[in-house]
C-alpha cells in the first residue's frame, strides 16, 4: 500500500546537516531520429524527489533496476548535475560542487575505479594523496584494519578477489573522514561473515553521527540496518516503514 511521503522540505539559504533535498529532478535528453532537436527523447530518471536525512541516520533506498536510485546518489555526490531542484550536504548546496564534495564519500555500484598493477596499499595512498591526505599511513591502517585488508594490502589489486575489491572501496570512501555516505550496494561480492561485519560497520558509522543513503536490494539488509526507509519507481521516491519490507506491503 503506498503512502504519501513526509519528508520536510528546506528553505533557501538555510543551514541545514545531513543530506535535504527538495525538488530534486534529472531529465536526460538522448537524440531521436533525424537532425532536428524537437525529436529528441527525454528520460525523466528523478522525479521531483524531497528528502531529509539527520545526521547519524541510515536511510535506505529500494527499488527495481533502472528506477532512479543511481542516479539519484550521483546527484548527490555531484557527479551529474540536476535538471531542477536543490539539495544540500551538510548545509553546502550541489550548486558548490566542489565544496559539497568534500562533505561526501561515495561508493559506486559499478566501475568502482581501481588500478589493478598497484598493490591495495599503494591504491590506497594514490587516493589519499588526491584527498590531499599527505603521510596518510596511520589512517590508511586504521581502515585496513577496520575493513579486513591488513592481509591483502601488498597484494596487486588485479590479483584481489571481487569481495577484497568491494572492501577496499568502503575503506577509499572513509579516507577523508566524510560526514556523509552515498552507498550503493556496498555488500555486493562480500561473503557472509564480511557482509555481517559490513553491517555492523554501517552501525558504527551511524553512531559516529554520519549521514548515510543506502541503495540496496536486499530486503532484510534494509529491515535490519535502516532506520528509515523509501521505495524508488519510474524515478519518484515514497517513503515505507522499514519494518514492513518483506511482508508483502511495498509500493
């Protein structure tokens, strides 16, 4: 059954934490038939989305393939622009993309962006040393550590399994020490020893006072980590209760 959401919105100019959004949309213009531009197609991928997560929040995003949801964590990690729309993390607008990005870590879901003749460590140096992390090992050990990669981290990447690799990108996205999380399906690959350990880092970070955007798949991976929940279709997002998914009462 679905019901209307209730996410607040946000007034211009305020100062706001965590991740608001208001109005967020992303039409995308592909070219039709013949040279003239009135034949192009739009694709409406975000549909006027609101949203407001608190700090020390795990919001949960749902839904079938090609529903939004990538798109939507793109914009807010300033990789596309929007079409319409505002959206503020930790109080700095999208339209300051360079400022809002350093307020974020962002985990992809697909071409997660590895170079696999250097070995984990020295991934991870190249990516500190864009974050500006200059003489970065104590951080670099402390998330080795944490993710499980102190065995593999003079391993060549190309040599890592696909589990080791998904664990390295959490730890790539903690690197600057981000007040905000975009991840989507951070589990994927893991086993299932490394997916409950997975959860429980997600808790920590949330007790941390992080702000986290969570796409997954997994219905009871959402049940049992976020502390809200939405459900994502033809682009639109409706929020549920995250104790009815499972139960037969999505969108």
């Amino acid at each position: 059954m679905k019901t209307e959401p209730s996410f607040p919105t946000v007034a211009p100019g305020r100062t706001v934490r965590g991740i608001e959004a208001v109005g967020l949309t992303k039409i995308f213009r592909t070219p039709g038939p013949g040279p003239l531009p009135f034949r192009r197609k739009e694709v409406l991928a975000v549909s006027d989305v609101h949203l407001a997560i608190s700090p020390g929040e795990i919001f949960g995003i749902l839904g079938e393939n090609g529903a939004g949801k990538t798109t939507l964590l793109k914009l807010l990690a300033t990789l596309i622009e929007p079409t319409s729309g505002e959206a503020y993390l930790e109080g700095v607008s999208l339209r300051e993309p360079s400022a809002a990005r350093s307020k974020v870590g962002y985990v992809a879901g697909e071409r997660p962006g590895l170079f696999g003749r250097l070995t984990v460590r020295e991934n991870l140096e190249f990516f500190a040393a864009l974050y500006g992390l200059y003489g970065p090992s104590l951080r670099i050990e402390e998330l080795s550590a944490r993710f499980g990669l102190d065995p593999h981290l003079d391993r060549k990447m190309n040599h890592c399994s696909s589990g080791i690799r998904q664990r390295f990108v959490l730890a790539r996205a903690l690197l600057p020490d981000p007040r905000v999380l975009l991840l989507d399906e951070p589990t994927k690959h893991l086993d299932p020893r490394f997916r409950e350990e997975m959860v429980g880092s997600l808790r920590q970070l949330s007790r941390e006072g992080r702000t986290t955007l969570l796409v997954t798949h997994d219905l009871q991976e959402a049940k049992s980590v976020c502390h809200r929940a939405g459900w994502m279709a033809a682009g639109k997002l409706t929020e549920v209760d995250p104790r009815g998914l499972g139960s037969g009462r999505l969108p």
